[in-house]
C-alpha cells in the first residue's frame, strides 16, 4: 500500500548530511510508489534542503526558526511534532546519527508509535517491509516488521546506498510555519573536539589506532596516512584511555558505530567491544605485531609487523597512486 513518507535531512557545515540520501532510498522502499516528503530544520536551510529533490524526495519542507539553527531535543521536537501533526505520515526515517539516536525516541514517544532504530537494511518481501538491525554489539543481525502504527526507523549510516543524484530533479522548497517556545536548553556555543576534515561517522576510509601507537605523536603517521586517503581518523577506547587522542576519535560499543568501505586498524588487539563498532566495515586491513591479535580473525587483510614501519611505507604507496 502506497505511503507518505517524511524524510528528515540533516544540516551539517550548510550541507546535508549524506545519510539524509540514504534515508530518501530507504524512504522509497517503505512508501511503496507513495510520496517521500523531505524536511529540513534550520536557519536560512532553504536552498540546502532543495538538494532533497535530486535525490528523489516529491516535496521539500523546511522549518526555519532561530532556535533550530542549533540542534536541542526540545526544539526539534517541537518542530518535527508540528510537521508531523499537520502531514500526518504513515512513515518516519531520520539517520542512526547522534541527532537521530535522541530525536526519535522522543518522537516516538509523542506518537506513541514503535521505533525500528539502527537498521542496516530494507527488504520489500512483497506482503511485507522487513527491516535488518544488527543485535548483541554486531554479532547477530534481526529482521524486524512493523505490524501496526507508523514505519518509524532511523538508518546507519554508510548501509543503504542512496539514489543517484539526478541534477534535473527539482521543485519549489515550502516554509512550514513552526512555533518554538518554553525552551529548556538553548545551545551557547559548540566547541568541535574532532580533527578537521572527514567525519567519522560517515567516512568511506577510517584509518584507526590503539594502545600501540604509545603517544599522542605516535598518531602523526596515521594522520599523514588518512591524508593521503582522504581518510578519518579514529581510535580505540584503549588509545582515548591513554590519552593519546580525544575520546570523540572513539569507535566500538561505547563510542562511534562505523561502517566504512576501509578501516585499517593499527596497533588495535580487537577486543569486543571495539569490534562492536567496527566490524560491519567493507574491507578490514589490521596491522599488528602480535600474528595472535584478535583483529586479525575479523581483518580481511593483516599485516603483522610494526605499525612504525607499515604505516609510513603504505603512505608512501598510496602516494603513488
Ligand atoms: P590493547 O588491547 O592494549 O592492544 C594494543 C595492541 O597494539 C596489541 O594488540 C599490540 O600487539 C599492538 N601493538 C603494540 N605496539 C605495536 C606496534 N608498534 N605495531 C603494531 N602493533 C602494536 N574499546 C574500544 O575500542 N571501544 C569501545 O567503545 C569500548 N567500550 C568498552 C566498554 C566497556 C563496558 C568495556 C569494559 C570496555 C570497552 N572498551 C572499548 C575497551 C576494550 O575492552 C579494550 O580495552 C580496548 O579496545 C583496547 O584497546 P587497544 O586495542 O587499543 O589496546
């Protein structure tokens, strides 16, 4: 049966987010031929949200107030409760993102509707839409149905391939009159922890380091490493623990979830809970001195060696390319 589906497009640096195309292709998977409704919260978002229709969206909103220039629970949540109360969708998708992790429960809670989060796939069985999310830290996957109410889901990011950009697609972008007030938090200012560059959540390339890069200077290869790819860099819990990087740099179960085409892991043993946040990557490369490290049972590629050693010598390949 045909559905309405709204769309939530995220604003980061004055451009959306790429899980915001991703979440259009998931859209269209769960409207079944039905109209996709993009909508884009802001200040001044109109011409970024526009970006919504190359990628498939039918109709673009954009609610736009001072107090949503800065993302807080309450604002959003007002905003997105007025849209929803005047659109009435049969289906939500926002991304498994910090701003989706908080936003949607609070929604569905206002809805009181279910909330399939996290999924990492979209199955159209023909009597039914069947969603995948992992389960148990990324050790088991769940197919999931919604038998009743509205298809509420958040989607990883990095899993469901967005629809191609199609520049011809365009359409007029609407301003939705949205009434914000009584806020409890208002954001001052934001003070960005993570390096420059690729974020991480999103990154195609993640080059990461552990306990085994010993210092904070230590990181310096990875760094010129993840230039020369175009790459993130992150980091163990073990490597935040130390105090060789910041603890935003952090992947597995208690920091980012990735999901990268490459993640090389240098100098991670690959316990669990790391693995938890990084084991869904494409392609694995691990480089250890240990040839017992646990990585290397999940790596597609292992190098057993100095990280010193390796790293700079794949720089210097790369370079080449
Ligand atoms: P280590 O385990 O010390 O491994 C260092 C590795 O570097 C070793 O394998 C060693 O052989 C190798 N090495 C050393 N020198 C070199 C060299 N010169 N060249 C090449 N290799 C070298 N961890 C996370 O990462 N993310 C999380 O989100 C997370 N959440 C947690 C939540 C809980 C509740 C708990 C209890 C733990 C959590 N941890 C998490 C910690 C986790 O259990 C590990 O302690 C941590 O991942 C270890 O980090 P590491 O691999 O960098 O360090």
């Amino acid at each position: 049966m045909a559905k309405k589906v709204l769309v939530l497009g995220e604003v980061r640096d004055g451009e959306l987010r790429n899980v915001s195309f991703e979440a259009i292709a998931a859209a269209k998977e769960i409207s079944e031929g039905g109209e996709i409704i993009g909508l884009v919260c802001g200040e001044a978002v109109s011409d970024v949200a526009g970006e919504m229709y190359k990628y498939g969206a039918d109709r673009v909103l954009v609610a736009e107030d001072e107090n949503l220039k800065t993302y807080t629970s309450d604002a959003y949540t007002q905003a997105l409760m007025q849209v929803i109360d005047a659109e009435s969708p049969e289906g939500i998708v926002f991304g498994h993102t910090a701003l989706g992790k908080d936003l949607s429960p609070r929604i569905a809670a206002k809805l009181q509707s279910g909330l399939v989060s996290d999924i990492t796939g979209i199955e159209n069985t023909g009597g039914n839409i069947v969603f995948t999310r992992p389960i148990y830290s990324g050790k088991a996957f769940e197919k999931k149905i919604i038998t009743d109410g509205s298809m509420f889901v958040t989607i990883r990011p990095n899993n469901i391939e967005a629809p191609e950009r199609n520049d011809s697609l365009q359409g007029d972008v609407t301003k939705v009159d949205v009434t914000i007030k009584d806020l409890r938090t208002i954001v001052k200012e934001i003070i960005r922890k993570t390096t420059d560059g690729v974020d991480l959540s999103e990154a195609k390339v993640i080059v990461a380091g552990g306990r085994g890069v010993k210092s904070t200077d230590g990181f310096e290869p990875l760094n010129e490493l993840a230039e020369v790819l175009g790459a993130a860099v992150g980091a163990s819990r073990g490597a935040c623990d130390a105090d060789y990087c910041d603890y935003s740099l952090q992947i597995g179960q208690t920091g980012k979830v990735v999901t990268p085409d490459l993640y090389i892991a240098c100098g991670i043993s690959g316990a669990i809970q790391h693995l938890a946040g990084m084991s869904n990557s494409k392609i694995i490369v691990a480089i250890n001195k240990d040839p017992e490290a646990n990585i290397f049972n999940i790596a597609d590629y292992g190098i057993v060696g100095d990280l010193f050693d390796v790293v700079p010598k794949l720089t210097e390949e790369f370079k080449k390319v």
